[in-house]
C-alpha cells in the first residue's frame, strides 16, 4: 500500500532544517497543526535517516518523503536497512524518494555520473532484492521524462518531478495513466511586486538552469534555448509562481487540474531559514 502523501505539502531543503532537536520538533509539530499534509525534504543524506525519523516522531499525522535520496550516494541494502528502521517506527507515513540526482554533484563527489537511467532501474532491482525489500508503495522517484515517468509507474508509487510547470503534469499524468502518485514541487515567492519577484526567483533558479537533465525538460516543454540562458521573464513565471497567497494558490489548483495528486510547495526567500511565517500566511489558502 503507497503512502498517503494527501494532497498539499510543503518542500524544503534538509539543509535548512535547525540541528537542534526541539527546534525540529516545534517547526514540525507546526507544520502539521497549519494542516500541511507531508513534508519533502529536499538533498536528502542516506546515512540511517535520521532526519526524517526525527520529523516524524515530533508529528502524530504528518508525512515525511525524501525528495530525494541519491541512487550514487549509498549501495541498495543499506537504503533499504535506514527505510526499514524510519519506516517500522513509523508505519504508513515515510516515503523514500529516490533520484538519479546530477552529473556535477555525483562528479564532485567522485563519483562517475553513467548511464543515470540504467543505474536507477538496476537500484530498484537492488531494493527488490534487500531483506526485507522496500515495497513498491513505500518509495517514489525523482522523474521528468518520458522513461523515467514509466519506471516510476511500474516500479513504485509514483513520480516526484521537480522544477514543473502544469503543462508538464498534464503530461506527465499521460505517461503514468490512471493509479500511480503524481507529487510534483512547485516554487512560490510570496511578493507581488514583479522586480523584487523575479529577482528572488531568478537566484532560486540559477543552479537549476545550469543542469542538463533540468535545460533538456525545458526545452521539452516549448522553452527555447535564450530563455533558459538568460532565465527570460516567461520562464521564471512558469516554473515559479509569485504574489499574494490567492495567486499560488491559483497555480497550486492548476497541478492539480492538471492531474497531480499532491503538490509540495517550495517556498523562496533567499534567505537560508525555515519559511515558518510564509508557511503560516499561506496555510488559509492552501489547505
């Protein structure tokens, strides 16, 4: 049986998340009460999953997802061994993410960024086969096209696409027909002033548009290659929405109409801190 992820979320980066465990438990235990449904924790580190064991256990209701866990970070049985641990104790609301990541981040750790489809197949077969396995329900994947969509449908709960706009969910619920989970993120800057906006969404963007698999996905969607190059108004309208709370809300429904199931809002502020009052002010709107 698939997690249930609800439909409305959140999406924040593990890096931002205070070390302090009362810290944690507070935000959390917030973020559950404002009524959010999961929390994706974005550049996930496999170790024993620690961080989303603790998300959890402050919370009652929440669910946690990873979005994601590298397939280059850790060997299969070893994820599958931290799954089980979070998982047991916590029946029914973690989900692992999984991903094939980047070629500059795998290469600047060492690694040899190869054959990203094939090594993502090949991990799922290496979950399959851990004792015990990591059922199909309980894990998802980071997935933008076509192929990548199909294995998320067939081998696990469902995709997590990551920097989408709804033309792309629209699609990508065709790839995954009816069933499997579609849970795409969403970027929001609450500003309405355009130039103040843009420029947040622009800084939020930049590494992003550096990317191959992320420029291929554009250019996929009827993007050209000037506006990625120079993060055009038009791009950073569509894959960041900006403005009052009824605004991203707007653009949440979208996903949604578009054939998303669940849709985990990314909140951009430039600011290398938990979102905790744009959390608040969007929370009415959202959930």
């Amino acid at each position: 049986m698939a997690v249930d992820v609800g439909r409305i979320g959140v999406w924040c980066s593990s890096r931002i998340w205070p070390q302090d465990a009362g810290a944690v438990a507070e935000a959390a235990a917030e973020l559950e009460a404002l009524g959010y449904q999961a929390l994706w924790l974005g550049m996930s580190p496999v170790g024993t999953l620690e961080q989303p064991g603790m998300l959890l256990a402050a919370t009652s209701a929440l669910a946690v997802a990873t979005g994601i866990v590298s397939v280059w970070d850790a060997p299969p049985d070893t994820v599958a061994a931290a799954y089980h641990r979070v998982a047991a104790a916590h029946p029914d609301r973690f989900l692992l993410g999984l991903g094939a990541s980047h070629a500059h981040i795998v290469e600047r750790g060492g690694g040899q960024y190869l054959h990203p489809y094939r090594k993502v197949a090949e991990f799922l077969g290496g979950l399959d086969a851990a004792v015990p396995p990591v059922p199909a329900g309980g894990r998802a994947l980071a997935a933008l096209g076509p192929r990548m969509l199909a294995l998320a449908a067939s081998r696990t709960a469902g995709a997590h696409p990551y920097l989408v706009t709804p033309e792309h969910t629209r699609q990508a619920r065709e790839v995954l027909g009816d069933g499997p989970l579609l849970a795409p993120e969403q970027k929001a800057v609450l500003e309405t002033g355009p130039a103040r906006a843009r420029e947040l969404a622009r800084g939020a963007l930049h590494i992003y548009l550096q990317a191959p698999n992320y420029i291929a996905n554009l250019l996929r969607l009827g993007f050209t290659e000037d506006d990625i190059s120079q993060a055009s108004d038009r791009l950073v309208d569509s894959l960041v929405v900006w403005g009052d709370e009824t605004a991203i809300a707007r653009r949440v429904a979208e996903h949604h109409a578009a054939g998303a199931d669940h849709v985990c809002v990314q909140v951009v502020t430039g600011e290398p801190a938990l979102p905790r009052s744009e959390w608040r002010t969007l929370a009415p709107a959202l959930t």
